[in-house]
C-alpha cells in the first residue's frame, strides 16, 4: 500500500518569505499526488495534483509542487507567504484503488 | 452550488452509546469517501462507495463501525457501541467519478467526543 512522509511537524516563516513544505510517497507505481490545505475548522481544500504530464504542478494561491520521481518527493512551494497562508497542510498520494493515504500533515505558522 | 455537508458538527457521545453520522454528496457526485482524522494526524481512509456499493471496507478499524448508501446520495456512517478510542473528526468527500485522479472535495467533518 501506498505512504506518505511529511517529515516536517511545524514550520515558521517570516510574512513574505519563501516556503516549502516537503512531501516523500512511497508507491509501485506512478503516483496520484496531492496537497490540500486545511484551515481551523475549516474542511480540506484542494492546492493541487499531480498525475501526469509536466512534473512542475501550478495550484491555487500562488503554490506549485514539483514531482521527482528519483527522490520519490512532491514538495509544495510558494515564493512568497502571506498571513493567510497560516494553516495545516497535507500531502497525500493516490492509487487505482482510490484509497488516498495522507501524510501527518505540517503546521505552518507565519510570522508578521 | 452546495459543497459536501456533514451533520452533526459536533457529537458527545457516552461510551458505549450508537452514533450516526450523515454525508450529504455534492449532487450527482458517484464517489464518495469517509476518513477519520485523530487529533495532531492526517485523515486516515475509512471506506469508499461508488454510487451505492461499497467497494473498499479496509479501513474500517472494527466491526463496530458501518457505513451505508443505500440510495446512492447521503451515506451514513454508524459506530456502534462507541468507545474513547473512537473520538476524533470524521471527515466525508466526494468526488465526480471513480477515477483515481479526481478530485475529492471534503466536507467540514463531525467531531465525535466519546466520554
């Protein structure tokens, strides 16, 4: 069965600094990858996929991932954190059986 | 239009008490999913229909927990006999079709309390 590793719990950034949240899959086969975003009290929200194609994934928000097959990774980025960006966020792989595995998830806090 | 609505939001339950918990789908949606999220942890899967068959019961941790949709639509999501250990958010999603790369969309989830 598929996993996932976020080895990161807890991250701070400064508002308007650079960010990146790292993702590991473990999988047989090419991958359905995901990053969702979740606010307090808040449900899961889509950042973004990945299942073929261009390995660089453009989202929503201003964050993009890139898959790399040879680190079995799908780190999330965005150049430029804003306040709000302050949430759980979760990466999660997909199979063909439709069973998504998610990651433990990691905080991010945003400092003003 | 609508998103995916769960009722309650928020469950106490006495330990050893029935609980159900209601999914209502994005309409016309053919998936449909329950996680369970403990505090501090990702949504660990739970099962999943298309339309009203249930296809994966995997994670479902015990035979206290049952899950139905009996018409296709809302699913019902039922622990019997509930134990602390059965406290945290169940999430439910939706998606389009049965296709792997679909996006699920979430609902807000129940927060079962067990005492």
């Amino acid at each position: 069965a598929q996993s996932v590793t976020q080895p990161d719990i807890h991250i701070t950034v400064s508002e308007g600094a650079s960010l990146e949240l790292r993702c590991n899959y473990s999988y047989g086969a090419t991958p359905y990858l995901f990053w969702y975003v979740q606010s307090p009290g808040q449900g899961l929200q889509l950042l973004l996929k990945y299942f073929s194609g261009d390995t660089l994934v453009q989202g929503i928000k201003g964050f993009e991932a890139e898959f790399k097959r040879s680190q079995s990774s799908f780190n999330l980025r965005k150049p430029s954190v804003h306040w709000s960006d302050a949430a759980e966020y979760f990466c999660a792989v997909g199979s063909n059986n439709n069973d998504m595995r998610f990651g433990a998830g990691t905080r991010l806090t945003v400092k003003p | 239009g609508a998103g995916v609505s769960q009722s309650p939001r928020y469950k106490v339950a006495k330990r050893g008490q029935d609980v159900a918990l209601r999914c209502d789908p994005i309409s016309g949606h053919v998936s449909l999913f329950w996680y369970q999220q403990a505090l501090g942890q990702g949504p660990e899967f739970l099962t999943y229909f298309q339309n009203e068959a249930q296809l994966d019961k995997s994670g479902l941790p015990s035979d206290r927990f049952f899950a139905e949709r009996p018409e296709g639509s809302v699913s019902t999501l039922k622990i019997q006999r509930t134990q602390q250990e059965d406290s945290a958010v169940y999430l439910c999603a939706s998606s389009l079709s049965g296709r792997a790369s679909n996006e699920q969309f979430f609902g807000p989830g129940t927060r079962l309390t067990v005492l």
